[in-house]
C-alpha cells in the first residue's frame, strides 16, 4: 500500500503540478502587492478617492458588508489574468507555432465517389480503381496535395 503512494508522489505530472502550485501562489501575492501598491493609488488618484478599496463597506440593518475586498481581490484576478495571458500563453503560442511541424497532407484522405459506378475513390485519382473509367481530379485536392493540374 505504501509503494503505491510512494509511487504516486514520485510520478512527474505530480511534481509538477506542486511545483506550479508553489510558483503561482508566490505570483499570486506578487500581483496582490503590486496591485495594492501601484494599482489601486492609480485608481484613487482617477476617482479623486483614497483608492484602497479594502476597508471599503456599508452597512444594511447592522449588518456590515465589506465590498472593497471584493473589489480589491477582482482587480488583483484581473491583473493576474493578464499578465499570465500576455506574458506566457501568447509566447508559449508563438513558440509552438514556430517549431510546429507541417503535417504531411495524406493524398488518400480525401475520398469522393466514381460517377461511373459510385465506388469511394481519392479525390485526386484521374482513373476509377474499380471500374477503370477515367475521372476528372478534384482541383482542390490536387492544390492541397501541391499537385500539379491535370492536362488534357
């Protein structure tokens, strides 16, 4: 019992993910800081206000309801959001598509049917394979399989 969970820490993917978990909760109470020490001023110094929307609240009844922290906690979401998008996920984006690998356009992929006797053949066959009748190639297909146009 205990090899399977000694197992199941040491798998990599689980590492990893604490690892990630560590990495964005320090990022995380970076964003925090640096929401609550540049973000919020600026926000004051636009609404003529204090800007630090952590004590601000109302009251209903006696019951208190402490609004600033939720509007503190989406601006610091919203920045968060916003670096991690534009700082690793349109990179990462950029970096796959630079070493994507083209794929091979499979030539037999594309199937349409004889108009002779109706049997599935490529779209870029000139001849029936079935019937032996002759047929017109799908000009399309042949520009995606980079083929040159048939002649007549």
């Amino acid at each position: 019992m205990l090899n399977g969970f000694k197992d199941f820490i040491l798998r990599g993917n689980v590492i990893s993910m604490a690892i990630g978990l560590a990495v964005g909760a320090a990022f995380t109470a970076v964003v925090t800081g640096f929401s609550n020490a540049f973000i919020t001023p600026l926000i004051g110094l636009a609404t003529r206000g204090t800007g630090d929307f952590s004590k601000a609240h109302y009251t209903v009844d006696g019951v208190d309801f402490p609004y600033g922290l939720f509007v503190s906690a989406a601006i610091a979401f919203i920045i968060t959001a916003a670096v991690l998008y534009f700082c690793v996920v349109v990179p990462m984006a950029k970096v796959q598509n630079r070493f994507a690998k083209e794929e091979a356009v499979d030539i037999k992929a594309a199937l349409r049917d004889c108009p002779r006797c109706f049997s599935e053949i490529p779209a870029v066959a000139s001849r029936c394979g079935h019937c032996t009748s002759e047929v017109e190639p799908d000009s399309e297909a042949l520009s995606l399989a980079k083929l040159p146009a048939q002649q007549h």
